[in-house]
C-alpha cells in the first residue's frame, strides 16, 4: 500500500493512503471551485432582461407604429420567441 505524508495546519503529520489522499484533494478542488464562482463578477451572473412592444415603444419613447416601422426598416434589432417579438437592453439602446 503506498502511502503519502501530510503536515497538518496544526503542526501534526498525517498518514494517508492513496484513497484519501485523492478524497482530500477532491474537497479542496470543490472548495476552490465553489469560491471562484462565488466571486464572478455580477456582470457575468446577470439575465437578460425582455421588453414586449409595448414597453420597448415606452422605453424609446415613439408609437407602436413608429416601433413596427423601424423593426420593419432593420433600424431596431429584435429578438423572435415563437409569434412575440421581443427587445433586450442592448437593442434598444443600440436604437436611442
């Protein structure tokens, strides 16, 4: 049985075989893992947000119509869910 030496914080000597060794090294990975996620940046964590029409065309102050004549004209990027057309912050501020 191969065995692997390990000093504790405290100063102590540990004796592990090959299974706990590999044990111990798997809960420190998930550790480091679980804290680099915890410390993303906000900008990486958040959702996009969906305007209807309706609050795209109040967003950018203009009609409905106006709204329809510039999604049609390709001035106004959208994005198409089923039969809804749908805007994120980033095509109507693309637009203002």
């Amino acid at each position: 049985m191969t065995t692997h030496t390990h000093y504790s914080p405290n100063g102590g000597i540990v004796v592990l075989d090959a299974v706990q060794l590999e044990l111990m090294l798997r809960k420190v990975l998930l550790e480091a893992q679980a804290e680099a996620l915890r410390t993303l940046p906000m900008a990486q964590q958040t959702e996009v947000r969906f305007y209807s029409r309706k609050e795209a065309a109040r967003k950018l102050g203009v009609s409905l119509p106006t709204l329809a004549k510039k999604v049609r004209s390709g001035k106004l990027q959208y994005k198409s869910m089923g039969k809804r057309i749908l805007f994120t912050d980033a095509h109507l501020s693309a637009m203002a």
